[in-house]
C-alpha cells in the first residue's frame, strides 16, 4: 500500500483510500475516467478535491458516485457532487434512504453505546466535526441490482449484501482484485472501537442476522484485498475475513 497524501493511501494501484473520522471512501481510477464508492461525510470533500488535483482532474472528471448503502456518513458529498453534475448510484432497497440519511432502521439504541464503550468518544467528536449531523440527502438513481456490472469506469460486479440496511451492496472491482464491501463487513466498528473483521453493531444494523447471512455472499467473490466502509484495508482474502467475523458475531 502506498501513502500519498494525508488522510488518503492508494492500497492498490489506481484506488485511492480517503479516510476523514474513520469513514472511507474510494476513488477509482480506471479506463480514463473515475468513480467515487461512497461519499464519506461534508469535510470530506476537501480531501476529495486535494486528491483530484493531485492526479490532475476535477470534480467533473468523476463519471459517478457508487453508494453501497445510504446512511449519513456515506453520502455526505453526494448532494453536493450532485449539484455539479455527479450522479449517484444506489439499490433500490435504500433510494429512500439516500434521499433521508437519518432515518435508518437499527436493533439497538444508539444513545447506549457511547455508555457501554466510552472509548469511541473521540471517533463520535472527530465525525461530529467532519459534519456528521448535517448531511443532506441526495436523489440517487435506482441503477444498482445484485450481480450486475455497473457501466462506470472499473466496471464493478455489485454484490447485494442486506443486513446493515436493505439495499446495501458491495463492489467488486474484478481487474484490480479488489473487493469494496462498504459497511457489510469493517475492520473497525465505530460504535464499539472494536478492531478486526467484523459486521458493525446493532445501533446502525437493521438485522444484524441477515448481515452475517450475507457475509456468504462475499465469501464467494475472489478477492485478495478488501476494502472497508470503516478501519484499515484487509489484505489477506476475504475468506479470512469472513470468517473472522462470523467468530465476532452479532455485537
């Protein structure tokens, strides 16, 4: 993996890693154009907009935004790229969310977990000030379905992943070998500060059942390195990764 910059790594030649308050997001560089998976949250835009000057392009130049799934913190510059002629992409199952990023289904109460695990505090602030509470919806076209190949640059193979929300996908991008698995599988839960492979907690799961059923769906896809919606990129196979976070379980 290369660092190129503050805030963002290329874990694989042509993806580039932003990190802003421990939400991810990708940029993708492939067949001349680019596509962003996941709109991480407001601030990130000014790491998004160093990186595109960096390899000499412009928010113009991103041919679309892939959202795995439509909670707040993945489509934090979605609106705003829209309003620059940046289309999203999303599965049906969570179009409604996108456009109403707050309004998710969860098992458990939310308000419990800074509580139960205090030491998440500095990750809630660090996301409070990367704008976490004023994310605005986006209109996302409904263009995602499971197993298909997306017509963007990378041409990903969608995954349909439900659990976290209904709609949630993850992308396989099958010439690079890697696998961007958005929130249906992290290596680092911010709502516990637990690291390593797993699904996240239950205070930003819908069925936290279904989403470890769905981890079978990732295993079946061959890919060496996989990239989280949260924490560090894995790198030793997404079997591994699976398995590791079945071990965890529901949390």
């Amino acid at each position: 993996m290369r660092t190129t910059a503050r805030g963002w790594t290329e874990p694989a030649p042509g993806v580039h890693r932003l990190d802003v308050a421990h939400v991810n997001c990708y940029l993708i560089e492939a067949e001349g154009g680019l596509t962003l998976v996941d709109a991480g949250l407001p601030r990130s835009s000014r790491l998004l907009g160093a990186l595109l000057k960096r390899i000499g392009a412009g928010v113009r130049d991103i041919d679309a935004v892939l959202l795995t799934h439509g909670h707040f913190d993945h489509v934090g510059m979605a609106r705003p790229l829209a309003e620059r002629g940046v289309a999203s992409l999303v599965h049906p199952d969570d179009e409604r969310l996108a456009r109403h990023p707050y309004r998710y289904a969860h098992e458990a109460p939310i308000w419990s977990y800074p509580l139960r695990h205090p030491r998440i505090l500095p990750t809630v602030v660090s996301m409070v000030s990367a704008g976490a509470l004023r994310v605005k919806g986006v209109t996302a076209a409904p263009g995602v379905a499971d197993g298909q190949v997306i017509d963007v640059p990378g041409h990903p193979r969608a995954i349909w992943t439900p659990g976290h929300t209904d709609g949630h996908c993850g992308y396989m991008f099958e010439k690079a070998g890697v696998l961007l698995c958005g929130d249906a599988l992290v290596t680092l839960d911010p709502y516990t500060g637990r690291r390593g492979p797993q699904i996240v907690a239950g205070a930003a799961t819908a069925d936290s059942s279904l989403a470890l059923e769905s981890l079978d769906a990732l295993r079946a896809v061959d890919a060496a390195l996989v990239l989280p919606g949260h924490g560090e990129p894995w790198t030793r196979g997404i079997g591994s990764a699976v398995d590791a976070a079945l071990h965890a379980g529901a949390h």
